[in-house]
C-alpha cells in the first residue's frame, strides 16, 4: 500500500512483509516439529511455495532487499501492463505476448490426483512443422527467423538456448528458457495447480514435454547462479508432476540441491518416507549424500545432545552401508578431491581398481555423476576426517568377513532411458563418456532429448511433397525420360517387374547412353557477338 504521501514503502518493510509472511505459514497449522534429532515438517513433502520459486526471495536474504532490488520498482511502475507470473518475471525486452495456440486441457481427475495435458492448437502446430523442417536444415538462422516470426514458440525457444549455452552465451540462453517458461504457464488450465503437488503431466505427450524441459534448464540456471534455494523448489515441482515415473530422474540431482540449500532435514524427511516403496538407497547419490546430511546436522548447536549423538550414529551407519554397497565412489571421490588416501586403503583390494572394473556400465554412469557434481561437498577437512574413520571401519569389518559385506548385492543391469536423458542433460564429460553407444549413436535434440519409445502422439506431421533426392541431375534426366530407370544395383520394389523386362531396359539405357554421346559429341557453340569496346576502354587484343 501508498503512503499518505504518495509513496511506496521502504526496502526494510519489504523484508518485514517477508518475515510477516512466514510467521503466518507458521500459525496455521504448517508448524515444524523436532523428532529424532531432525526438523519435521508437517506439510506435504513436496510441498511448493510460491514465494520460494522467485529466485529474488532468496537473494534478498543473502545481500538484502535494496541491493537485489535497486531502482526496480520504479521501472515495474514505469512498463506496461505484463501479465503476472510465478515460474519467471516478464522482461520488458521480451515482444509483445500474444496468444500462441498453447492451451492445457484437465483429462481426468483420479483419488483426488488431476491429470492434464497441454494442447496443439491448428496454427501452432503448422508453426511445429516448420520448426521441424528448420531442424532437419541443420542451420540455426533458419530457427532464429521462426522465432522472429513466431517469438513465443517454445520448442523454438529451448533449441536457441541450447545452441547459446553451446556458444557459452549464458546470459541469452537463460533468457530464451524464461521466455519459454512464460508462454507454457499464460496457457494455464484455471484450476492447475503449482502447489497443490495433485497435478500431473504426462511426459509421453510430445506437447507436455517443453515444460519438464524448460522447468529443468531453468533449475540448472538457477543453481549456477547461486540459488540452490530456488532451484530446489523447483526441483520439487518437477517431481510433483510425475513422481512414479521421474522422466527426467530429478532424483539425480534433488540430494544435491538439498545440501547446497542446507535443507538437511527434507532429504532425510525424503529418505525416511520413500525408502521403503522407492529403494532410495540404491542410488549411489541418496546412499552417500544422506549420511552426509545426518552428519551436518550433526554439527548445529541448536539441537540438544542427545538429539546430535542419534544424528552422528544415524550418519555413520548409513555411511559405512554406502561404503559397503558401492565401493567404486571412494577413490574417485578422493582424486577429485585432491586427497592422497593412506597406504592400507590403497592397498586394500576392496576399494582398489576391481571395485570400479567390476561395476556395471549402469552404475558407472551414476557414479560418474555424482563424484562429478558433489565432490566439492566433501572437501571440508571435518566431513573428511569423518569419511577418513568409516573408511577404516568399514575396512575391518570387510577382514572380519561380516555378513552384510557378503551378502551386498549390486541391482543395475542397464539404465533406464529417463538416467540417460538425465545424464544428457547433466552436461557433465564424464557421465556422458559413460553413456552406452546406441544413446549417443542417435542426433540428440536440445527440445526433445531421448523421447520414450512408447509417446502418445495427438497429431502427425504431414510428409512433405518434396522429398530430397540424392540422385545424380543425370539420374533425374534419364529418370524423366523413362520412369522405370534405375542406377545399376538399385532394386526397384515393385513386383509386376520381371528379369526379362529388366534387361530391355537395361539395354534401352545402354541405348540411350550411346545416344547421348553421339549428340554430345556433334554439338558445337556459336560463340555470341561481341560488342567492340562497350565500356570504351582500351582493347588489350
């Protein structure tokens, strides 16, 4: 609200609004509650909070309200009417919104769960196909002047960003995957939700897919910008779309985004509710990540002590269970570090080279990934310290031949097709060098990456009435003059043709071919008149 004198409020009562907002979360009924050494939620576990998906809520507590903001809401006051939204803040570089022919349909609603559904109308799609045959031109002008055209096309948008992150443009990239997200959720169904975590979308639907690709590119971008905060929000919201299948196996990553947000107690929250039905600890990154959060929690003074000793023997534990189960992570783990291990761990067989030659291609991949994006988590001499002393237990429970270290039993056969589009869009070398070769054989598509092999497709694209040829202009010649010519070694389909009919023709072109030398070689030019001296000047004959 304005002032009496016409203004707006200052800088410190925006962060009080904040501080207003979240002691209203807190009285009604959202409360926290302390259990065993960790801080419980009492919302939903992928519970989504608006606020939280603007990445300025989590800037303005690190650096303040008048350093994020600025001169901001003068230029908010001074722009034109932009429609609000949640996912991302209109620009006013961006054109001018105008309806796209993107529109979200509710398919059916299921035990409370409300299952929707984007939709093509009839002008969008004949923009797709031109997107399409842009694509198959392999020349990203071609894209650009359809975005001119069409500046809200999204899988035009995403394809652009990926061409700009591979020019390191990372500003132009970010920006093209925002406008993206700003065109899906202006089209909206009223009653769909961000929050509720009851919405789902269907990623075998091709026209469902841009925003699971665009909520993820702009998670990645926010988490290199220093909001892991935010990106974890969206991360959840993500996996609120579809958490049985994961499309794009946000699990991967959620482990991560929750420790560089310092959301310790909603990873172990996680583990603890979806160990039993998901097998959490399968994973090489919830198997290492969460004892890592026990033992963070660990070191918060706030608890009491007897809720920080079940924290340190809940870390422990689950460590040494990690250690067991997948060996392969530690000498990588300590490489990336810059951690030269003691004599009896590297001479030790289990964690020595075996562990890593023995282990499947599948379980390299996920391995790769995590050493690859979480190792700078384990530099701090307390977290190594701690991983120095399992290490050695778990050692001497190995030479002890203790039962569980006999009986591990290692589940990863091949990796399922949303790992790989995962790993594709990681962006990491050295997950992606592990990726198997019929993945990598195939053109990759920045709008599309690996779509399931089962899609539910709503409409087709037209074949195109020119087809192009890589026939020879004499092939074509002789193609018009008899059209049952073929080049020697094709074979025509077409079974009325017999062998006898094929060797006439076959001598017809041998024909022919001796006619067309005869003529070539009889044709003389008459050279055209020349005009002496047309531009007057000198004659150098």
């Amino acid at each position: 609200k304005r002032t009496a004198a016409g203004e707006t409020p200052e800088d410190d009562d925006l962060e009080d609004i904040d501080s207003i907002l979240e002691k209203m979360e807190d009285s009604s009924g959202l409360s926290y509650e302390t259990k065993g050494g960790v801080i419980a939620d009492s919302r939903p576990l992928l519970y989504v909070e608006h606020r939280n998906l603007n990445p300025e809520t989590e800037l303005k507590k690190y650096f303040g309200a008048r350093a994020v903001l600025g001169d901001q809401r003068l230029r908010q006051r001074q722009r034109p009417y932009i429609r609000s939204t949640w996912l991302t803040t209109p620009k006013n570089t961006w054109p001018r919104y105008s309806k796209t022919g993107i529109a979200m349909r509710l398919l059916e609603t299921r035990r409370g769960v409300q299952h929707f559904t984007f939709e093509h109308h009839r002008e969008y799609q004949q923009v797709q196909f031109r997107f399409l045959d842009a694509v198959e031109s392999l020349d990203p002008n071609n894209i650009a002047l359809l975005l001119q055209m069409n500046p809200y096309h999204v899988d035009s948008l995403l394809q652009l960003s990926e061409v700009c992150r591979m020019q390191e443009d990372q500003e132009m990239a970010r920006d093209f995957v925002e406008r993206a997200l700003y065109s899906l959720e202006c089209a909206f169904h009223p009653v769909f939700s961000l929050t509720s975590g009851t919405c789902r979308l269907d990623y075998r639907r091709p026209e469902n897919r841009a925003f699971y690709l665009s909520l993820f590119k702009h998670m990645i971008f926010l988490e290199k910008r220093g909001c892991p905060r935010t990106a974890l929000e969206f991360c959840k919201l993500i996996l609120s779309l579809d958490p049985e299948n994961d499309p794009l196996c946000v699990l991967l990553l959620i482990d991560l985004l929750s420790l560089r947000a310092r959301e310790y107690a909603f990873l172990t929250r996680m583990f603890q509710e979806w160990e039993g039905h998901r097998n959490l600890s399968q994973l090489p990154n919830f198997a290492f990540s969460v004892p890592l959060a026990y033992f963070l929690l660990s070191q918060q003074e706030e608890l009491s002590e007897a809720e920080l000793s079940q924290a340190r023997e809940r870390a422990a534990h689950l460590l040494q269970h990690a250690l067991i189960m997948f060996p392969s992570i530690l000498m990588p783990l300590l490489d990336h570090c810059s951690v030269q291990p003691d004599s009896r761990v590297t001479s030790h067989s289990f964690f020595g080279l075996q562990a890593q030659i023995s282990q499947p291609p599948a379980l390299n991949q996920l391995v790769s990934l995590y050493v690859g994006r979480t190792h700078s988590l384990w530099k701090d001499p307390a977290i190594m310290a701690w991983l120095e002393t399992n290490v050695h237990e778990v050692l001497r429970r190995v030479d002890t031949s203790e039962p569980v270290v006999e009986e591990r039993k290692v589940r990863y056969q091949s990796a399922p097709r949303n790992i790989s589009r995962h790993v594709i869009l990681s962006e990491l070398k050295e997950a992606t060098a592990a990726l198997p070769l019929e993945m990598t054989s195939q053109p990759v598509m920045g709008f599309d990456p690996l779509p399931p092999l089962d899609s539910i497709t709503s409409y087709t694209r037209p074949e195109r009435m020119t087809q192009p040829s890589s026939e020879s202009t004499l092939s074509l010649f002789f193609r018009s003059l008899l059209p049952d010519f073929t080049l020697q070694g094709e074979v025509r389909q077409d079974g009325a043709e017999e062998a006898g009919a094929g060797q006439d023709l076959n001598q017809g072109v041998n024909r022919l071919m001796a006619a067309m030398r005869d003529m070539l070689a009889n044709i003389q030019f008459q050279e055209p008149p020349r005009d002496e001296n047309p531009d007057g000047e000198a004659d150098w004959d």
